[in-house]
C-alpha cells in the first residue's frame, strides 16, 4: 500500500463514457453543495474522489446516479445528454452505486438480494436460476460469500460483497463507492482493491470516493480533488503526492474563498495549534483512558483513546465524519457503552450510565443530529428548552405540576441571552431557522451550568452569522473557566477555536507523537490517515 | 405550493399562513365536510332527500334542550373510550383495546350492588373498581410491550376479545340477574348517576367524563409526567437523551387510558336509564363499539381533550340525530346512514392534509405537462 | 363426545376456516408488502352483502365475482389512500370498518330486509354430499391456495418484491422497485381475497346476510396473521384452530352438563395467539416497515 501506483501495461483509456458537465446543486435551505462541477469518466479508470466532509462528493455521485437531480448542469453521454430521474434508469443506463449505508434487505440471503435487481420488473424468474448466474459471476469477478445465509448474518465485509455483486450482476460500466474502506479489515481492503484492479482491465470504470490519502494513492489511475463545492484538482495518480494533494482538500484559502472562522486578538486560543501538552491552572475535568467501543456494525469505532480536558480550555477533535468521533461522544454521552476504557468527570465514571445521571454530574451535550437527538420538533421552544432540566426544583409544582410562568421566563432568558429569533416561547421548534435551533440547544445546554461542554458537530449547516455566534459562545464559555471538548469535521473551525487538538482517523488519534507545531497540510495528511513518520 | 414562492401572489400567501396556523381544526372540519358530502351523495342515488335528512339530524342532534341532552348522553362514553386511544397515541402508542377495557370496567362497576353504601360514596366506590377493572386490564398489553417489544396493537386486540367471552361470563354466571337470565344485576339507585334532565337520559356522567378530560389535559400538558408523556411519543430518541425513560411512559399511557376505557364502561351502566345494566344476552348491546367509535372521536378529535370533546359532541350529535331523522318525512332515511357517514369522516380524516392535497393533485398536473412539453424539446435537442 | 359429534364438528370447523383463512392469507400478503388493514372486518361485511346480491343478479359466480370485486376496490383505496397519500393506516381501516357497519345495515334496509337477507337456494354455492355431510367446495379452495401463496412468496422474484418493500423498501427503492405500487397490489389483492371470503359467508355458507355477519372475524382473521407469523400454511392451521375452537365451543353449549362455560373455550384461540406472539411459543418477526409510507429521502 505504500508504493505508488504505477500504470500496467492495460489498454488506454478510449473516450469518455460519461461526463458531468457543469453541475450545480443548491438544496431547497440555500446550501450550495455543488458549482459548475465537471468531470469527464472514462472506461478502464479508477478515479478517485477525495474531499472533507461537505465538500460534494456524495452530492456529485448521487446526481451521476440519478438519486438527485442537478439544479444546473447536465450529464452527459456520448450518446446525447442524459437525464436519471430514478436510481434504476441509472442502473439500467449502466451506472451502479455501492452506497455507505448498505441497501440490502437483512432477512434475505445474497441471492434474494441479488435477485431483487434484475431487469425485468416484474417476472416469475424462479431463485435457481439467478443463483446459477451468481455463481457464475462470482467465478468471474473473484468476489465470493455464502450465497444462501440472510445478510444480516454475514461479516459486514462480505455484505459489502453482496452489494457489489449485486451492482456487477447489472453488468454496469461505472461503478461508484462511497467510502467502502470504512467498514473493511486490511485484508478485506486490499481484496477489494485487488477486485477494482481486475473489474478496471476488463473496462468498468469506477470512482471510489474517499478521504484517506493513502489509499487513494494505491488504487487510483486518477484523483479529482472537490473542495467546498468546486473541483480544486484532476490529476494523474502518478502526479499527486501526499502533500499536494493535502494542499488541494484543506489548504490555505483560495483566492476569492471567504474564511470561515474569523476571531477577534482576543479570542484567539492562548496556546496555539501544538499538540504538546500545557500546564492549566484547572484540573482536568474530563479524563479518557484507552476508550475501545464498538460501532453499530459491531466493528471496533473507537479504538483505544486517551485524552483529558482542562477547564478554561477547548480541546477539539479533528477529522473526517465516521472515524469513530460520532460514536466517541456517544460512550460520553449516555447513549453508547464502550467494550473497555475509562472515563470519568472529577473522578466519577461517566462510563455505562444513563444520560440523566451524566446531566448530574455536569455534562452538557450539543448533539451533531440536532434534530433526532436535541430536539422534539413538534414541541414548542419553551417546551424544549426545559428538555433535559424539566425535572428540577424550579420549575415542578407540587404534585409534580409544571410551573409554565418559570418555564416561560425561563426561556425568555435564553431568548434574549442567545438571541434566538422567534415569534414567542410557543413558537413550535420546527418553525425555527437551524441557526436558532442550535441556538437554542447551546443556550438550554449552557444553562445547566455544565463543567463540560460535548459539542459534536455544532455549526454544521448553519449559516455564517449563525456559526460565529455559536463559536462565539464556546469562546466566552472558555474564557468563563469551563471545558468544552469540541468534535468538528470543520477543519478550520477547530483550528481556529481548539487550545490543543487532536485528529481522529480510523478510531484513534493520530500525531500524537508528532513534535511541534503541524502545519494546516500536515494536519491534513495526518487526517488522510497518513501516520506521524511520514509527514515530514 | 409552487416551486417559486415569490411568484404566488400576497393574498395566496396571506390565506396559506392562516391556514397553516388553524391547520388541525380545519382538516376535522374539512373532513366532516366530506363525510356529510359522501352521506348525501349515497342518499341521492339512493332515491332519498338528502336535505331534508340532514335538516332532520341537525333539528334531532341540537335542536332543543331534550335533543341537546341526547346528545351529549350520547358523547359520554365516547369521550371517555376516545381518551383511551389519544392518551397513549401521544405516547407513540395504539391501544386499541378500549372495546374490553371498557367492558371490564362495565363489570366491575356492577359489582358494587353487592355492597351497600350510602348514595355519592357507592356511585364513587363503582367508579374506583371501574377505573381500576379498565387500567389492569390494559397493564398486561403494555408490559408485555415493554418487556418482550410485543406489538401493542395485536395484544390489545386479543385483550379485547379475551375481555369479550370473560366479560359474558360473567355476566351470564356470575353477576347475572337471578330473576332475568339474560342480564346482570341491576345497578342499584344509591350508585346511579342523578339524570340531569328529566326525561332524557342525559345524565351527570356527562360531567364525569368532562372532568376525566380536564384531568388529563391537565397531566398531559401541566405536569412533569405529561411532558415526559409526550416527548417519549414524539421522539424517543431525544427523550432518551433528555433522561427520560420511555418504559415509564408507556406504562403511564396504558393505566391512564385504560381508566378512561374503565370509567366508560361506569358511565354507561351506572348512568344510563333505563337498564343500568349490561346484558349478556344479546352480547351488550349497549356496550358495543363504544371503544371504535371512541376512536374515531379520538382521530376527528386531533387527540386533544378539547378536540375530543367537540369531536364526540358530533358524532354523538349524529347518533341522537338519527334516530329523529329515521321518523321524519316521507321518505325518512334509516337510522343507519349516520354510520356510512361516521365512516366516511374517519376515512377523509386518513388521508393527511387534505387540504394539501388539492394543491398535490394541481401540481401532479403541472408536472406532467412539462414533462410532455420537455419530451418534446428534447427530441429537438442532439449530443451536446 | 361420540363419533358422529367429532365429525359434526370437524364438518362445522372445516367451514368455519375458510372465511379467515382466505382473509388471512391475504393480509399476509398485504402485511408482507408492509400494508397493515384493520379494515378487514369491514370488507368481509360489505362483500358478503355484495356478493349475496350479485348472487340474486347471476347465481353464485356472479356472486363471488361481485364479492372479490368490491374487496379489491377497498383495498385498493385502502392502498392508495396509504401509499400515494402517506396517510394513516390504522385510520383508514377504522374508517372502513365504521362505513361498512352503516353501509350493511343500511343496504338491507333498502332492500327491504331489514337485519337479515336470506340468500335464496338456488342462488347459493352447492355442496357436495360427503360422508361428513354437506361440504362446500370452497373448503377446497381453502385448503389449497395457502400452498400457493407459499410458493409464490418463497419461490418467485415476486414474492421477493413484497417482502421487499415491507422489510426494507429502501433496498427496494435502489434496486428499482416502485414500493408505493407493489403495497397497491399487495393490498388489493388481499382485498379481493377477502372480498371472496366475505361472499363465500353470504352465499355458501350461512346463507344469509345479517348487520354483523362478521361477527369479527376481521379481527380473527388479523389474530391469524399474528400466529402465522406471515406463513401462509401456519395461516391454514391457524384459521382451522379458531374454526374448530368456535366449533368446539358450540358443541359445548349444547351439553346437558357444562364442564366448561364454553367462553372459556373461545377464549383460547387468542390466549393462543397471545402467546406465541410474546415468544412463549415461537418466535414471530413482521417486516421492519410495516406501518409505516414510504418516502425516498
């Protein structure tokens, strides 16, 4: 895996069999995911996708693969221009997606998925058959599993298998996967790319779309680099080092590209961007040691690690979204419990219990999901805000009545305090903007008067204003004396805001043992999975 | 709603906010519209009078205060059996097992002729064991959901049937009237709902059922359980996450629904004259399908006490009404319609946002007009 | 019990489960798909009626036609009222079940027979004389279509759809299947199937068509889905069980000496029922998204 890939003497590419000219897509919130992307595919190629979270790439595929339609821009084949309003046109077009998520039915074997796909809609084909062709596939294509146990008994490696057998049985001449390294061992991974190796020569084209640089480099013919948006890059594999292409997906602004984070002198972080360990005149208040958890494919998530935060200091976590950070804040938060570890706040374990006892002990979370786990939408501001905290004194009457005056005042005091745009305290969640509702999650979080603020993902889709204002707070809050331990796919914003960070890959920490100050580069190697000795 | 907000003129605008802000009302509403449409519709095919009928029910359901109090003595249970259902959907819950609740609570409430009590505390007493029969009837249902994830839906079912053939039981062997086998013993006068207005058969269990409603609107909305109630039914993920702990929930929705459901079961053989009584014989007759109806009040109802109250004003409303209207004209249309038309509001009610439909429908059109019209540009177009 | 009474009763169970074996085959279909009816009772009611009219129009064939017919348009709106309209499942089935009631009632009334419709002899399905006594061929019908539904829900790509669309309609989105359309099917189908066992009640069996013929068996017939666990042969033993056990019960209300109050016994199906769904006996599993529209994200 180290060495670079070198071409084989194999066919040269032909001409293109799709191009995607001039994408843009803007979700129906504003968000510009893509503008004016263009990319040319051609057969007997493997190109790879890369780009942080948000960049685009998932949007790019999902348009290819006719899940989304463009707002500008069209498709194009060499056969005129090419219009998919469902996945199966593209899957009759001949263009087949292994997504992240597995879209396999549990309770059926391999074969009843496989079967699933075929052509013809509606037929009476009997299972034999298809099972014959499958097996006739597998010879072909290397890839074997049990074709007759339900998937959801099978290792999640070989459900990926199934997935893509299930894309090959198409006979598909593109084929794109989402992150599929993220679920596999080594070996699994080097199988895999033993199988895109072979399906390339024989000419599928493939786009396999990932943020590990490593990788990349090892099984690519060609790298499209995206970067908020816009392809920053296209280059042959045999072009692109670790460092260039660490360049391309996080480094320095791009003329004309605004800053996302920007701080006042004073707010800047007192220690800079070192890993070194400083002294704090607060004692740790957050201890991890050796955290090993497990995800929800029973794969290990977390694996195995240590870090304290102080008070008066906001630690952050760096890195690509599904490297275990989710499931991290998970075992801290009550909703997940680790296979093995330590973690304890002012001493006591916080490990196993349910997230009511942890509130007590003085955690405070603002969920990455604000929707499925910070708020109850229909519920009305003043409603969610007491979430968490309706069972104190202040607001509980006797026989356990609600004191609603307390509980309007009380969110009267967020409103103002976060300044959350609203037409009242009734004013149900939903009608609220994200910003808002964010606000209003940091603000009911905060006012529990927490010693530790969890704060995962917290300006995700938020607009500008609305993002400084929640960095804003996490500044102040730091400068209050609290903890906050901040978990951000946003490269900049941890930079910006973080005291000492660490970047998580694969379920651990990498450049621990780096010394020194990283440059925005190496940090970007570090979370492309390149290790400490390699980034120079 | 058009893709271009900007382009939909003020007024449209202006009407569509309001709209959205009545939204729950006015679907009921535009429901009950369309379930008295579709009655009037099968009345004209079938050779009937349709204005003269409804002119007839609205005359027989409120027309004067003996109508008025047929009524309402009709609403009675329904109020209380459609509590049942709409507590424990705003615990993400379906009971569905008012039909037996509320016959258990019918029997236990007749057990209280074997005492004999002073006039308000035996009536009370009756209530007590009607309300309990009702919630310990719907405990296992929820247990068994909490502890082995068994739909509550199919066990409140079967609940509803085991209640059915172990409530006949009892009413034939057990508390059956030693003069007249083919009913129970009578609820004696000390335990019996003072009638309100003479003649009717509206009685003070109308009140009952008032209070029962405020009750749980209160607990719904005013107290700490309540909200927990309904955070759990909403999202119990971020419930779970608030430290709130759904297996209590559930079971809290269950005990109180089953109560209503209990209670409902009193209010009909404690409050309605002139049996006071269930009778084993023809399988209660005037005990079947409370629990249904109940649910129907509870969907028309939004699942919201004052919504069900209204909710239950109507269709028991309808149910008064009919029997006037059977007797009225020349042709008088049989008492039977009012429940074609009783079906045909729940099942508008089933479609969400009906009023959101219509626009659908338009725009369904609108895509399938561009999409004929691109069809036709793009065979103009070639490679590009 | 004497030999002549087991038979007499075998005879009684084997009628009583056809009605709910034939609806709960078709709700098994329906649930596989992911389409819960509760409006089962419902369609049974109206279709009966249906079909014992459209026995007195054409005999009997006309009758069951008429029967499946009116079933498959109720479940059909039940589908697409569901489906297309993302709207409540439980709620249309209530509303089903409430209109049916009124629209029965109401129609015999028309029909000048208040509260009971006798279908007249010659219109009704015969019976063929066997050893036991009268048998209705539809018995056979009965016996034999739970095989096939098995066979075509294990053994075809068909089958494979349905479960499909009820389990995880997202694979079934991505692999191209139109989840809203297979529900419709599936629900229309069980529709009719039940529109058949409704007819089958008017016009060959009872005989006549009353406001309650259902008697429940709409709820019965869901009782059976639970224990069948959605297999169609489990479906067959199942309706035999609660067939039998009304037969059982019957008998014993005929006996001079009562060991048993017979509700005891028609308790038992459901005890049953309850039982295996708890997991006492067995272990059941329904499709992950039954209940539940269908929406691409």
């Amino acid at each position: 895996m180290n060495e670079k890939a070198v071409p084989e003497p194999r066919q040269e590419a032909s001409g293109y069999i799709l191009r995607a000219a001039g994408i843009t897509k803007i979700y129906s919130d504003g968000t510009v995911a893509l503008k004016k992307a263009t990319l040319e595919i051609r057969a007997h190629e493997i190109i790879g996708l890369l780009g942080e979270n948000g960049a685009g790439k998932t949007t790019l595929t999902k348009i290819l693969s006719g899940l989304l339609p463009p707002t500008h821009g069209r498709v194009v084949s060499p056969r005129g221009a090419v219009r998919f309003t469902s996945p199966r046109e593209a899957l009759d077009f001949g263009i087949g997606m292994v997504h992240q998520h597995f879209a396999l039915v549990g309770t059926f074997t391999a074969t009843e998925n496989v079967a699933l796909s075929h052509e013809k809609p509606f037929s009476f084909i009997r299972l034999a058959k298809t099972r014959e062709r499958l097996e006739a596939l597998m010879e072909e294509s290397g890839l074997r599993v049990p074709l007759d146990v339900p998937v959801e008994k099978l290792a999640v490696g070989e459900q990926q298998r199934v997935e893509i057998l299930k894309v090959l049985s198409r006979d598909v001449k593109l084929l794109i996967l989402d992150e599929p390294t993220s679920v596999l061992t080594p070996l699994e991974v080097d199988e895999l790319f033993l199988l895109l190796r072979r399906l390339r020569d024989k000419g599928t084209s493939i786009i396999l779309i990932t943020h590990k640089l490593k990788e990349v480099q090892s099984v690519t013919d060609r790298i499209v680099v995206l970067r908020r948006g816009e392809m920053v890059g296209d280059l042959r594999t045999i072009d692109a080092t670790t460092e260039r292409l660490a360049q391309l997906m996080v480094g320095k602004a791009l003329a004309g590209e605004p800053t996302a984070v920007e701080l006042s002198a004073e707010q800047l972080p007192k220690a800079q961007r070192a890993l070194k360990r400083n002294e704090f005149s607060s004692e740790g208040v957050l201890h991890v040691t050796d955290l090993v958890a497990r995800g929800n494919t029973a794969e290990i998530a977390v694996d195995g690690v240590s870090f304290d935060v102080h008070g008066g200091e906001i630690f952050g976590i760096a890195g690509v979204e599904g490297n275990g950070q989710s499931e991290l804040v998970e075992c801290l938060t009550g909703l997940r419990v680790p296979v093995s570890g330590e973690a304890t706040i002012r001493g006591t374990n916080i490990l196993g219990k349910d997230p009511r006892q942890i509130y007590r002990l003085g955690v405070a979370h603002v969920p990455e999901d604000r929707w499925r786990l910070g708020l109850v939408l229909p519920f009305t501001l003043a409603e969610n805000a007491i979430l968490g905290v309706h069972q104190w004194e202040e607001f509980r009457g006797p026989l356990g009545f609600l004191r609603r005056g307390k509980v309007n005042q009380h969110v009267r005091q967020l409103m103002d305090r976060f300044d959350i745009q609203a037409t009242g305290p009734s004013a149900p969640a939903k009608s609220l903007s994200g910003g808002n509702q964010q606000k209003l999650i940091v603000g009911r979080e905060l006012a529990k008067d927490p010693a530790i603020v969890v704060a995962s993902q917290p300006t995700r889709g938020l607009d500008i204003g609305a993002a400084k204002y929640i960095r804003d707070l996490l500044v102040e809050m730091r400068g209050k004396g609290r903890a906050i331990l901040l978990v951000s796919a946003d490269l900049d914003e941890v930079l910006a805001l973080a005291d000492r960070l660490a970047i998580m890959y694969e379920g651990r920490f990498m450049g621990e043992s780096c010394p020194g100050e990283l440059s925005r580069e190496q940090i970007g190697m570090l979370m492309g999975g390149v290790s400490c000795k390699e980034v120079a | 709603m058009s893709a271009n907000p900007s382009r939909d003129s003020r007024l449209l605008r202006g009407a569509r906010r309001t709209l959205t802000g009545l939204h729950p009302a006015l679907e009921s509403l535009l429901a009950a519209v369309i379930g008295l449409l579709i009655g009037a519709l099968l009345m004209y095919i079938w050779g009937f009078n349709p204005w003269k009928a409804y002119w007839a029910l609205l005359q027989g359901a409120y027309g004067g205060s003996y109508e008025w109090a047929s009524s309402l003595s009709r609403a009675t249970p329904l109020i209380l059996t459609a509590l049942t259902f709409s507590v424990c959907v705003r615990a993400g819950m379906f009971n569905i097992g008012a039909e037996g609740q509320m016959l258990m609570g019918a029997m236990a409430a007749i057990c209280v002729t074997y005492f004999r009590m002073p006039v308000g505390l035996h009536l009370l007493v009756g209530l007590v064991f009607a309300l309990t029969a009702g919630a310990v009837w719907s405990i296992v249902p929820a247990l068994l959901k909490i502890t082995r994830g068994v739909s509550e839906v199919i066990s409140t079912i079967m609940f509803n049937w085991i209640g059915r053939w172990l409530a006949l039981y009892l009413a034939i062997y057990v508390i059956v009237d030693p003069m007249r086998a083919e009913k129970t013993l009578t609820v004696p006068v000390t335990a019996r709902f003072p009638i309100l207005v003479r003649g009717t058969d509206f009685s003070y269990s109308f009140f009952l059922s008032l209070f029962v409603a405020l009750v749980l609107y209160f607990i719904l909305w005013h107290t700490t359980m309540g909200y927990e109630v309904r955070a759990a039914g909403l999202n119990p993920t971020a419930a779970r996450y608030g430290g709130i702990r759904n297996k209590r929930t559930m079971l809290w929705s269950f005990l109180l629904g089953g109560a209503a459901a209990g209670l409902a079961g009193a209010a009909i053989v404690m409050g309605m004259p002139p049996s006071y009584a269930a009778f084993g014989g023809g399988a209660f007759p005037n005990l079947t399908n409370i629990g249904f109806d109940g649910m129907a009040v509870a969907m028309v109802g939004r699942n919201h006490p004052i919504g069900i109250v209204a909710a239950s004003v109507l269709f028991g409303g309808l149910n008064a009404g009919g029997r006037v209207m059977q007797f009225y004209g020349s042709n008088p249309v049989p008492l039977e319609m009012v429940r074609i038309v009783m079906g045909a509001i729940v099942l508008a009610m089933s479609v969400p946002e009906l009023i959101r439909l219509f626009p659908a429908i338009r725009r369904q059109g609108e895509s399938l007009v561009r999409l004929l019209r691109r069809k036709g540009e793009s065979s103009e177009e070639g490679s590009s | 019990m004497s030999w002549s009474d087991l038979l007499s009763l075998l005879r009684i169970a084997l009628h009583a489960m056809v009605p709910i074996t034939l609806t709960a085959v078709g709700e098994i279909v329906g649930e596989t798909a992911g389409l819960f009816n509760i409006g089962l009772e419902g369609i049974l009611l109206i279709s009966a009626f249906a079909g014992a009219l459209g026995a007195r129009i054409g005999g009997p064939w006309m009758g069951f036609l008429i029967g499946a017919g009116v079933g498959a348009a109720i479940g059909f709106l039940f589908a697409v009222i569901n489906t297309y309209w993302k709207g409540t499942q439980m709620v249309t089935g209530i509303g089903i079940n409430l209109f049916a009631m009124g629209f029965v009632a109401f129609g015999l009334i028309q029909l000048g027979a208040p509260g009971f419709f006798a279908v007249p002899r010659t219109v009704q399905l015969i019976k063929w004389r066997t050893a036991m006594g009268a048998m209705s061929p539809m018995i056979v019908v009965a016996l034999v279509l739970p095989f096939l539904i098995h066979w075509f829900m294990r053994r075809t790509r068909a089958g494979l759809i349905l479960k499909a669309a009820g389990e995880m309609p997202e694979a079934a989105d991505v692999a191209g299947i139109n989840v809203n359309r297979t529900r419709l099917f599936a629900a229309t189908f069980g529709g009719m199937l039940a529109g058949v066992a409704g007819a089958y009640m008017s016009i060959a069996w009872i005989g006549s068509v009353t406001k309650d013929l259902s008697a429940g068996r709409g709820f019965i017939a869901l009782a059976t889905v639970v224990f069948s666990g959605l297999n169609p042969l489990l479906a067959l033993l199942g309706g035999f069980i609660f067939g039998f056990f009304q037969g059982l019960a019957e008998w014993v209300k005929t006996l001079p000496s009562k060991p048993i109050p017979f509700q005891f016994v028609s308790m038992l199906p459901y005890i049953v029922t309850l039982l295996v769904v708890s997991g006492a006996i067995g272990r059941v599993r329904f499709p992950k998204a039954l209940g539940e529209s269908y929406k691409r994200e």
